[in-house]
C-alpha cells in the first residue's frame, strides 16, 4: 500500500466535556497527550499529520497540518467527514485522547487494507469496534455522510461494510475523565 495516498489525521475538534478542563494538553509521560497519537501516526506516514477540530494553540502547533472542520458538533464523524472531503483521499484516523496507542495497530490495519483491499473501512477490534482508529477510503464518505446529516452515529453508517482488525486492547484506551490518565494519582490541578 502507497502510504502517500493516505492522509494521517488526528481527530482534536472535542469538548472535554467529562474530562472538565481541555484534555489533549495534559501531560502524559511528559508531553501532551495529544502528542502521543500524533507520534505514533508520524512513526508510520512521516511528519504530514493533519488535525481536524476546533483546539487550543498548544495542540495545534503539534500538527503538520490542519483541517478546518465545517461539522463541529457533529463528533467523530464530523471529523473524519471533515478530513475525507479535505484531503480527497483515504485518512488514517486516531482520536487525539489515546495514550497507549502506537504504531503496532495502525501497521496491522494497514496490512489487513493491503491484503483486503475490497473494504470502504478498516476499523481497529477489541471488544468492540474502535471506529477511531481507523483507515476511511473515500468510497466511505457517503456512508459517513449520512451519519452526519441523520445523526445516527458512525457505527450504523459504516459498520456492516467495514473490515474489523484485531488489535491489543491496550491500545485503545482512551482518556474521558483524569482519572484515566496513565498514572493518574492526583486529579487536581
């Protein structure tokens, strides 16, 4: 697979709503969380990760890119929509609150897409679907589409023509409340 038709992005445009304050600067293992999906993406595709979202100055000078988001509101889809549209090619996506992500799962979706190459969506599996982290080619953007405008959600839209790869759970962790920070002992500020 040609990885430079496929556009690395991370998905940055959320509230924070449940975390309280903006969780993609808070600091894990000494740098914003945001900067560990950024690093794993930019360890496969190269430094040509774009953001998509709505996000503080600090995440945004992270990126190599950014992509205006003309869905904001409209969650993970939105994004993915955004990007899609965009870059008019296949995303790569990851959320930008996965800590423990690295290059491991996005090489194994990449090689499911490679030796499969039939599905709109190659989608990250543990024991659930994990439609942010996942491989989008355009031939997904009406389905996507459709999640926006109906706001039926993702999964609905794009579950059935989507190929599932198995990854470490681990990986897939991501970060709604401090609590779930890696090593999170003291959740004040």
């Amino acid at each position: 697979m040609d990885l430079d038709t496929i556009q690395p992005v991370v998905l940055v445009g959320g509230r924070s709503r449940r975390f309280g304050r903006d969780k993609l600067i808070e600091p894990v293992r000494g740098r914003p969380l945001v900067a560990h999906p950024i690093d794993a993406l930019r360890a496969v595709f190269g430094s040509r990760v774009a953001l998509v979202g709505a996000c503080d100055p600090a995440v945004a000078a992270l990126g190599d890119i950014i992509i205006p988001d003309p869905y904001p509101g409209d969650g993970p889809a939105g994004g993915i929509l955004a990007a899609l549209e965009h870059s008019k090619q296949a995303v790569f996506v990851l959320s930008g609150d996965l800590p423990a992500i690295s290059p491991a799962p996005i090489r194994a979706i990449l090689q499911t897409a490679t030796e499969h190459p039939a599905a709109p969506v190659y989608m990250a599996m543990t024991d659930r679907p994990q439609p942010c982290i996942a491989l989008y080619r355009t031939g997904s953007i009406d389905a996507i589409r459709k999640a926006v405008r109906s706001g039926r959600g993702l999964l609905a839209s794009v579950g059935s023509d989507c190929a599932r790869v198995p990854i470490d759970a681990q990986a897939a962790v991501n970060v709604n409340r401090p609590d779930d920070l890696p090593g999170a002992t003291d959740t004040q500020h």
